[in-house]
C-alpha cells in the first residue's frame, strides 16, 4: 500500500463517510459488548466477534464484507494488543493493507512518541494517534509536526472527560483536519453517540473534519450524526447486527450527494 498523502474519497461539502471499525486481538477479530461478559470500552475484555460475515480469525473477509456495506474508502483498525502494551499485529496489518489495495487504513496501535509511530510507517497507513496515550503535550506537537497529513487525532473520552493534555479539546489550533469524537464507555453499548460533544466540537470545527465513534446503534443514529455537521461516523456494532444494512448507507450518500 502506498503512503497515504491525505484525505482521500469524497470531499464535496455534503460528504459524509461510515467508516467501518476492526479491533484485532490475538491475531483474532474482537469485538466490545456491554454486558456480563465485557464491560464497555475495556479493551481486555473483548471477545472473538460472531458476525455473519465470517469467522473472527479471517480478518479480510470480514474487512471485505465491511467495506462492501458501508462503501467507505477507509477501514479503522484498532490493534489492542498494541494499545494494551503486549504485543502488537502487525502482520495481521501488513496482510491486510495487501488485501485492501487503495483502501486508506487508519490505525490505532497505542502512539505516544516518534519511535512508535515509525515502527508503523511502512505500511502507509494512517496513524491514529489518541489522547490517551500522549504522554504530554509536547509529545503530540512532535508527532504532528513530523507526520502532519498522516495522522488523526482521537480525543478520548471517559466519564471524567478528555483522556490525555486538555489544551487538546480547548486549543483548536493543535488539531490536524481529521478528528475522532471517541466516547469510550459507549463503545458496544448501542446507547447512541455523545451528541452534545459533538455539537460543542462542530460549532468550533472551522474547517476541521469531525468523525464520531461510540454508542452508534442504528440508521437514526448515524443520520442525525450527519444531520450535526460530523465528516463521519466509526461503526462495529450495527453492522455486524444488521441494524444498519447497505441500502441505509447508499441512500444516505445519495441524498447528501445531491444536496451538494
């Protein structure tokens, strides 16, 4: 896969992308679901995924099946090995960017300084870079200012609020153009999205595009996501339960097409 040189796919103004999520763990396909068995957003906890799509240690068809329901140009890949420090999947990764020609991969893998990040680099992928694993604030300038257009930013969110320096949130100047609205504790909950962030983050975007992840468990949901001003929305949950289907998705990017 070559390296990525920015944003790609639909840029008209009305451009609204459902960007399909893959968490890898053990070399295996996971996935967050609230309940007795997996609390919300504990990375540790997750399962291997029942998805009708394929069995969970077939990453590519899985990511096909994926890509094939949202139409997105982009896959997110969230490596918990990585970001829970023990181990990581880079091959699984490598097999993946070879798999997937002229799909941009974002990947999360836990970057907190240079050296992480240029581990990575040889895939040509986007790197996700979230607040909770920057160190200080100094670390993500340095970060930014060496990969720039390669990267986007998650600001992670808990109970408590932003995980990782809070000028992140406030100082809109140290935003790349592409930022994550990540609600953490929503994760496979179904609960639906954080909309007052969202819409805190919208009004002071200034050009900035805005993606939301956690909570999203129906077409509602991400119609009215996109309805706030978001550029998109990270799914897992609804596309594995069918909740959101493929029609949903060709007819929200045909109605906001012509609107354009």
């Amino acid at each position: 896969m070559a390296p990525s040189t920015g944003i790609i796919g639909d840029q008209s103004p009305n451009a609204f992308d459902v960007v399909p999520v893959l968490d890898l763990k053990d070399g295996t396909v996971v996935h967050a679901r609230a309940g007795k068995q997996a609390r919300a957003g504990k990375r540790a906890e997750y399962r291997p995924i029942a998805t009708p799509f394929a069995p969970p240690h077939d990453a590519q068809a899985i990511a096909r099946a994926l890509l094939g329901i949202t139409f997105s140009p982009t896959l997110y890949i969230a490596d918990l090995d990585a970001i829970l420090g023990r181990g990581n999947n880079y091959e699984l990764c490598q097999a993946l960017a070879d798999a997937l020609p002229g799909v941009d991969l974002w990947i999360d893998a836990g970057f907190c300084n240079l050296d992480d990040c240029a581990f990575w680099l040889p895939l040509g992928a986007t790197l996700v870079i979230g607040s909770e694993t920057v160190q200080s604030l100094e670390d993500w300038k340095t970060i930014r200012d060496n990969f720039g257009a390669n990267l986007v930013l998650s600001l992670d969110f808990d109970e408590q609020g932003l995980r990782g320096p809070k000028e992140l949130m406030s100082d809109l100047d140290l935003w790349p153009q592409r930022v994550i609205l990540m609600s953490l504790g929503r994760v496979g909950t179904e609960t639906g999205p954080d909309f007052d962030l969202l819409r805190t983050a919208v009004t002071n975007a200034r050009g900035h595009h805005v993606y939301v992840a956690g909570g999203v468990a129906s077409y509602d949901d991400i119609r009215a996501v996109a309805d706030a001003g978001a550029r998109g929305v990270l799914v897992a949950t609804a596309l594995h339960s069918g909740a959101v289907g493929q029609n949903e998705i060709a007819a929200l990017r045909g109605e906001r097409r012509s609107q354009s």
